[in-house]
C-alpha cells in the first residue's frame, strides 16, 4: 500500500502543470459547494432571524372555554348573545408546578411567562389602540431579544414603565419619561411612564405593541394570579415539533409548535435548501466527471509502464491501487485547498452578527460552509471516480500494453 | 545440470477464422539452469511471442510449459504474477524503465512491490547491482536523463534483482550502438558466468549470437536449430 502510494505520489508530481489544473478543477468545485452551503445555509438563517427567530418556538396558550349552553339542543339555530364579562381572559393556573418540568426538558432555553390582551393608549386626546404584553422583568429579551431593539432609553420592565415601539412613539409624539394612560379592555386603567422605545424593524410590533410587566399586567387584567400565555425558546427551532408533544404529555396543557403557523415558511426554506443540494451535487459530479476523465487520459499514456510494472511482478491489485491513490491525492488536495479558498473568501462577506434588523448584505454564513463534508466528499467522489480508470488498468494486458 | 524450464508442443494463434495467425506450431524447447543462450530467426518469426509465454505474460493456445517443476499452463493470473516476480527476470528492447523514476527506484521495483516498500536491505543491493553495471555515479539519475546503453544496463539490474533462475531478454542491444551493446553482453555473460543466472536474448544479431554458448534458432513456427 505504502509503496503503491509512493507511486502514485511520484505519477502526480511528475506531470505538475497537469496535476495543478486537475487539483485547481476540483477546488473550484469544492468552492462552489462550499459557497451554496454557506449561501443556502445563511439565507435560512438570515430568513429564520427575520422572521422566526423572534417568535416562540412552542406556546402554550391558555384556551378560552365557552360557556356551557344552557338551552336544550333542538336542532334549530340559537341566537346568542353574550354579555362582556370582566373575567374576560382564559387563564393557565399554577404554572408553578409545571414550568419547571418545562424548563428541564433538554434543548429548552428559556420560557416566559405571559399576560396578554389588548387596551388603549392615550395620552391627552390621542387614543391608540394596542395589544399588551405583560412580561417577567428580567425575562424581556427571553423570546424577542427586545434589549437589542431597544433604541431609547431600557428594555427592563419596572412597574409603572412601560415600553412602546418606535412607529407608536412617533404617531403619538411620545417621549422617553412621558407619562401616558393605558387602559385594558377589561376596563382597568393605569398611568406608566415611558421607560423604553424599541424598533423591530417590522410593522405590527413597532407601531402596535405595549410591553409591561407582568405585575402591571396583572392589575390592568385583574388577574391576581395564573398567565395568559406561555412562550418557551428552544436551543434547536427544529425540535419544536418533537418538543411540543412531549410537553402536552407531560402538562396535558396544548403545547403548539412554530411550525403550526409557519409551515408556508418551512416550505419555501425546504425548497431552497433542495435547490442548494443540487446545486452541490452537480459540483460533485462535476469533480467526478473531471477526476475520472484526468485519470482515464493519464492512465492511458502510461500503459506501457503499467505493463513493466505487471511484467515485473506488479499484481492487477496493486495497478488498482496505484491509480485509486491517484485519485484520492486529488480529492484531498482540491478539496482542502477548495476547503481555503472557500474559508478565505467567506471572510470577506459580512458576519453572522449582521443578519439582525436594520443590518444588510448578502446572508452568508460562514460557518455553514460544511468544509468537512466538502473535503470528505470531495475524496471519496475522487475515489469513486478513479474506480473505472483503475480498473481498466489493471485489466491491461502487459503484453500489448509494453508493445505499445 | 538441471533441467529449468520446457515447453512441449507449444502452440500460439492470434485472431481467429480468416485472420486467424499460427505463430507457435508445436514447439518444444527445454533449458538447463546456467545456460547462456541466444534466440534467433528473423523478424515475425515468433521470438518475442516465445519470450512472452517463457515469461508468464501470456497463455499458450495449447501446449504445455513447466518450470522449476511448477506448470504454468493453467495457473491463474495472480500465481503467475507472484512466480514472475520471484523466478524471472525482464529486459525488453523499449519501454524499459519507469520515467518518472531513479535508476535505483527502479532497480529496486521488483523487490518493493512485493515488500509493500522500499527497504534498506533492498536498497543496498539495487546499489550493489548498479555499481555491478558500472553505474555508481548514476544511482540517484531520473531514468529520463540516462543514454540507451546506460538504460539498459539499469533493466538488466532490475532483471537481477530479485535474484531469480531466468533472464529474457527480448532484442536488449537492438536500440544500441556497437559498443554499448557489447557492454550490456559483457555484463549479462559475466554475471551468468558467476551466478549461473539461466538467460535467453532473442536477436538477429550473429555477433551477438556468437557471444552465447548456446543459439536456438525459430522458424515456421518451431525450433529449427
Ligand atoms: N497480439 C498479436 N496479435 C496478432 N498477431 C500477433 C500478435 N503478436 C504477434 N503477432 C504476430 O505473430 C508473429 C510473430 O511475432 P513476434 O513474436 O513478435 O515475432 P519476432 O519477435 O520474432 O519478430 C508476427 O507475424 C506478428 O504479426
Ligand atoms: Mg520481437
């Protein structure tokens, strides 16, 4: 085998110009696979941050139960009418004993707690309507990383304060310190103080949104106890929908998925990735069409040593090995220099960190080049390729290949 | 003397039908170890052809052909690939030596593919050899660079190396000037004459001819003399 590989070696390095081009071939090819990976890989990535990577990846969201029909069914309709009740909010109660259970539970992050519902906000005569978000101070930034967005002021949540987004603050010309009214729509209305101003960079949050916390939350809604809502972080955004199962087997609460909502968006980052492995699969077959062609070529124009090699007691085993090695040194060679030049350039392009809002240029993420794979791949369709030559090889005849 | 290796009734045909060639028509041919012998008959009339089935490079199309007791007749691939490396050596007239190789590489191929590597030991006596063949101050030479006489002694060390029982040699000095050729023969008689290493050179050459004690003569497809 040694001996076989020193061969092999020496058959590369005597023909440099041609060896360099073969090897130059295969990076280009490994580049390119290496780019898509990064490419398709950073686009999920930038597309997820944009929009998922925000989101809860499992919400547990207490269930409004209707009242229970007192009118016999007869089947005929019934016309209905409900009076508002103050206890407006379905609640989850003793989130105590179950949110540890939660929070153990491998590739879970992080959890917050929530009260939500909708109110109004005035200050002087201008009335917006927005929805609420009470949140545990100290856990603001657990699901939206708000402390990131926040442009004025704090993303911590103290009683009395609270945060508005920046497209609010502008339509209702509030100010950091300000003092405004909010009123839930369970009727109860507090004055806090404006503590925070963020900008998400989306619509609805930057112009519709009120963060409180939790305490606040309680009093606008009346709820002394229990949450609206519960929303957990996983580490993997994938696990979601192994995760969420197992939640609603362990609380009996309804755990739901991201993916329940998103699944339009799944799609289009499954087909983008597929259109990613073809793409790569065609730079392989690229490599093993080119590999395979190369060898072909040189082992043709070296049968007549192959047939001294055989006449001087080579076995066909060896010839195989002589070229296969051929193979594999290239592979390797193209791939690990593939492997750098791909790092080399990927550095050039902006970092992860710049996928977040209001950043921009193009979503590449270099750690998601797959180099590894690239390299691996890369040898072993090298191989694969040199299979046929070697064969061929080592099928020769010494005869009339010595003859030749 | 003993007797090292016989062919009986040695047939070969290339093609077949119309373009079917009788080159061996039921040759015989016996060789005592330590002989020293030449190949002759003109051109096509089927020396190399013999060379190549002596030297397990080819199946007869019938016939039989023993050596050192061993029959080669059927013996597959891979047993004929392993009695080649250790009991014959090769000196052909081109395409000799492996380009991209020393001198000493290649003197020491025979020995390092069935060792798996070059050994020392191995090394030593590729060194032995060359030096042997008046080529010490080219042992580390790419065969490239080498004259034709200077190529041909390296193959005729290569033959040497693995020390085996025969040499075939098919038109060695046919590519070289006078004096070359009769370096190369000097060499080969002169390490029969010690080793008692049984060779067979095929020719047209009668000087060359001359040089062996004995001469074999192809005609027709059999051995006339
Ligand atoms: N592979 C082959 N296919 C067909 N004919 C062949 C082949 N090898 C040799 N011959 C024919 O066999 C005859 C003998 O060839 P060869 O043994 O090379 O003779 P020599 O070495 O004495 O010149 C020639 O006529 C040649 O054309
Ligand atoms: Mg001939």
């Amino acid at each position: 085998m040694l001996y076989a590989l020193k061969i092999a070696t020496r058959y590369l390095t005597a023909s440099k110009a041609q060896t360099a081009l073969l090897v130059f071939g295969v990076a280009i090819g490994v580049f390119i696979f290496i780019f898509m990976s990064a490419l398709i890989g950073g686009l999920a990535e930038f597309i997820m941050m944009r929009t998922a990577g925000d989101m809860a990846h499992i919400t547990i969201q207490a269930e409004a139960v209707d009242p229970a029909l007192l009118v016999p069914q007869t089947g005929r309709t019934v016309l209905l009418v409900q009076e508002p009740t103050t206890q407006a909010t379905a609640i989850l109660k003793d989130t105590a004993a179950f949110l540890p259970l939660i929070a153990a539970l491998p590739g879970v992050t992080g959890f917050s707690q929530q009260i939500n519902g909708s109110g109004f906000l005035t200050r002087g005569a201008q009335v917006m309507q927005v929805s609420i978000n009470g949140l545990e101070p100290g856990h603001e930034s657990v699901i939206a990383n708000l402390a990131s967005y926040v442009t004025e002021g704090t993303a911590n949540l103290a009683a009395g304060g609270v945060l508005v987004g920046k497209t609010l603050a502008e339509d209702m010309d509030l100010s950091l310190g300000q003092t405004v009214r909010l009123q839930s729509s369970a009727g109860i209305d507090a004055a806090l103080t404006i503590t925070g101003i963020y900008k998400m960079g989306s619509g609805g949050p930057d112009r519709r949104q009120a963060y409180v916390s939790l305490a606040t939350a309680r009093t606008l809604f009346a709820l002394p106890q229990g949450v609206t809502r519960i929303e957990i972080k996983l580490a993997d955004l994938y696990a979601a929908d192994t995760l969420a199962p197992r939640i609603r087997a362990l609380t009996g609460l309804d755990a739901k998925s991201w993916t329940e909502q998103a699944a339009q968006l799944l799609e289009a980052l499954q087909a983008q990735a597929q259109t990613g492995y073809i793409l790569k699969a065609f730079a392989l077959l690229t490599i093993i069409i080119g590999v395979a062609s190369a060898l072909l070529l040189s082992t043709y124009r070296r049968r007549p040593e192959i047939g001294i090699m055989r006449a001087m007691g080579a076995g066909r085993w060896f010839v195989m090995v002589v070229i296969v090695s051929q193979g594999a040194l290239i592979g390797l060679m193209g791939g690990l220099f593939g492997a750098a030049a791909g790092y080399g350039v990927l550095l050039a392009f902006p970092s992860r960190a710049s996928f977040g809002p209001g950043q921009s240029g193009l979503p590449i993420d270099i750690r998601q080049g797959a180099y590894g794979l690239a390299i691996w791949l890369t040898t072993l369709g090298a191989i694969l390729a040199s299979i046929l030559p070697a064969r061929s090889a080592a099928q020769l005849d010494p005869v009339t290949a010595i003859g030749q | 003397m003993t007797v090292l290796l016989e062919v009986r009734d040695l047939v070969k045909t290339f093609g077949s039908g119309e373009a079917e060639t009788r080159v061996l028509r039921g040759l015989n041919l016996a060789m005592q170890t330590g002989e020293l012998a030449a190949l002759l008959g003109p051109s096509g009339s089927g020396k190399s052809t013999l060379l190549t089935i002596l030297g397990t490079l080819m199946h007869p199309t019938s016939g039989s052909h023993t050596m050192l007791g061993v029959d080669l007749t059927t013996a597959n691939d891979r047993a004929l690939t392993e009695f080649r490396n250790l009991h014959i050596g090769f000196v052909f007239q081109f395409h000799n030596l492996l380009p991209d190789f020393t001198a000493l590489e290649n003197v020491c191929f025979p020995t390092a593919v069935r060792e798996g590597r070059e050994t020392a030991t191995a090394r030593a006596r590729g060194q032995e050899l060359l030096v042997r063949m008046g080529l010490a101050e080219r042992v580390h030479f790419p065969t490239a660079n080498l004259s034709g006489g200077q190529k041909q002694r390296v193959a005729v060390a290569r033959a040497l190396m693995n020390r085996p029982e025969l040499v075939l040699a098919d038109e060695p000095t046919g590519n070289l000037d006078r004096a070359s050729a009769a370096q190369v023969m000097d060499l080969i008689g002169e390490i029969n004459h010690e080793e008692g290493t049984t060779f067979l050179i095929s020719t047209h050459d009668e000087k060359i001819a001359a040089l062996c004690r004995r001469q074999i003569v192809v005609g027709d497809g059999l051995v006339t003399g």
